[in-house]
C-alpha cells in the first residue's frame, strides 16, 4: 500500500467501502472477516438470504436495485460468482458468470473502483470449453474497466476439517477403495490454499497491486496422480479412465471432466504474490486430509463440483 496516501492523525479518513459478490462462499465468508479486521464497511452480495459478517448483506443482488448502487459506491468490489455447481449448459454459465460481471461493469462504469476477479488458467473467450469460455469473455468485460485485478487460478484446497469438493474427489473414503481419475493422471497443475486466494483478494481490495491480469498458483507442481497420494498420506490404488467414462461413473458434467483432463499450471505464480505481498502456503499444511469420519461434517462429493475453484466454492 501507498504509505503516501495514509492520512495524518488529525485528518478524517473516509470510511472504505468493499463490495463483495458471492459473499457466501467459503473464499467469501473468510474474506469477509478478513476485511472486517481491516475495518472497512463491508456489503455481502447474496443470491439468497443469508446471515453473514457484513455491515450489510443484500440478497437477489443479480436483480436488486440496491445492489447496483452498492456497487456504484463502494471504492472495491470482489466478485467471487461463478456457474451454479450443476450448470451443465451454456445459458447457465452465461448467466452465472458473464452477466454477473456486466453488472459489476455497468455498475462501476467510468469510476476508478478497484475490481477484483478470480478467473481460470487458460481462459479464452473462444475457448470450446464453457467454463474457459465463460471466465474468457467475464475478462474481457472487466478488462475495459479502469482499475481491474484479475487473477488466473486453478483448483483450490483448504485441509481439515472442511475440505474442498477437489481435495474429496482424489481421497480415499473407505479403506481399499480404488480412487478413479479423469483422464491418465499424468495431468499437472498448482492447487492453492483458500486462505491464499482470500488474502491475496482482501490485498488486492484494499489497493495492492497494479491493474491487470495476473496467474496465480500453489508453490508446489504434481500430477493428479501424486496429488491423490499426497492427499491421502499414503499409497492408494488409482484408477485412470477416459473422460467419457468418469463422467458417466460419476454424474460430472463434460465441461467439468474436460477441465480436470488438463494440465492447469499459471505462470509467473512467485512474481505475483510478491507483487501482492503474500506468501503461498505449501500444500503440507493442508495435507494429508484426516480420516473422513473425522469430519465435522460428512462433505458428500457433488460430482459436478469437483473441479470447482474459489469463486464457486
């Protein structure tokens, strides 16, 4: 932060305003307290209504009057939605993830909010793949906006007791039992811990940082292969099988299976959190996961969300 603009002790700071789209989300909830601690007024953006730690939470903010003028306000806003975790159709990611961000665009409009977007490696507006295509053209909108931070990730992890839908899908959940993989498990890719993502976007929020589009990772590179090893603590026994097959083994959406069959690996991931001022988290301090009968909850594997990052978490 530009100690510069730090006001002097008897001078009157405004009061700094955070918006945050998607607000209930597990990236979300932990943001919230993050920023609370910053103490800037925070507003949760909500589909539903929710009880939050916010100094506001608006509810239908896709639909809502008070959401735009929210939004119009604040000095930053983090939009953190993505497609449902069963969207299995372009309209569901167009409305999920491109429309949420033209309303977070015509909203700021020609203001110099500072806007914080977490997107995917590899997204491209041509892309085949909805969800690439999907964050691709969700860029290409904030992009036109003045002050822009959006950050490329890839699967996101958080250890127990609450693991994430990607860390559950590589674990072993009764002893022998076999875990499957999409595609030949040679597939790379860097997950990050979600209280890197949640503390690289309170930086970003609160004026870290140039405008741009960065990639963003763990400080490790596996296999999906290794990584279910890790996961575990142990040698399990893996079972890869084409895309088709996992989908149809496991309800998973083809945009979703395609995603998983790909290496997923940003660049430049140490140049952008020094940039940001954080320090990446080793995915030793989240793995192994515990014993599944350990968990403070029994976190059922939603198919359609395995592959699901910070935004749709």
């Amino acid at each position: 932060m530009n100690k510069s603009k730090i006001p002097s002790a008897t001078s009157i700071a405004p009061v700094r305003r955070v918006a945050v789209a998607g607000a209930n989300s597990p990236t979300g909830r932990l943001l919230l307290l993050l920023l609370r601690d910053a103490d800037v007024h925070v507003t949760a953006l909500v589909r539903e209504p929710v009880r939050l730690t916010a100094d506001e939470t608006v509810a239908h903010w896709t639909h809502s009057e008070r959401s735009f003028e929210v939004i119009a306000e604040a000095d930053a806003v983090v939009l953190l939605t993505g497609a449902g975790l069963h969207a299995d159709d372009w309209p569901a990611y167009q409305q999920g993830t491109v429309d949420t961000a033209e309303r977070i665009a015509a909203a700021v409009g020609t203001r110099d909010t500072r806007v914080v977007y977490f997107s995917h490696v590899d997204a491209d507006a041509e892309a085949d793949n909805w969800h690439l295509k999907a964050k691709g053209l969700a860029e290409r909108v904030l992009a036109r906006l003045h002050n822009s931070v959006i950050f490329r990730i890839g699967p996101v992890v958080r250890g127990s007791p609450h693991p994430l839908p990607f860390e559950l899908s590589l674990q072993q959940r009764v002893p022998g039992e076999t875990v499957l993989l999409a595609g030949d498990g040679e597939q790379r890719c860097r997950p990050i811990n979600l209280g890197d993502v949640a503390t690289i976007a309170e930086a970003a929020a609160l004026g870290e940082g140039d405008a741009g589009i960065y990639e963003l990772g763990g400080p490790e590179e596996y296999s999906l292969a290794e990584l279910a090893q890790l996961v575990n603590g142990r040698q399990v026994p893996l079972r890869c099988v084409r895309a088709e097959q996992f989908s149809a083994q496991r309800g998973a959406s083809a945009t979703m299976v395609d995603l998983m069959t790909r290496d997923c690996l940003p660049h430049a991931i140490e140049t952008t959190a020094a940039r940001f001022g954080v320090q990446l988290t080793p995915l030793s301090l989240a793995w192994p996961l515990d014993d599944p009968d350990s968990f403070d909850e029994d976190p059922a594997i939603t198919p359609a969300s395995i592959f699901s990052f910070a935004q749709n978490l």
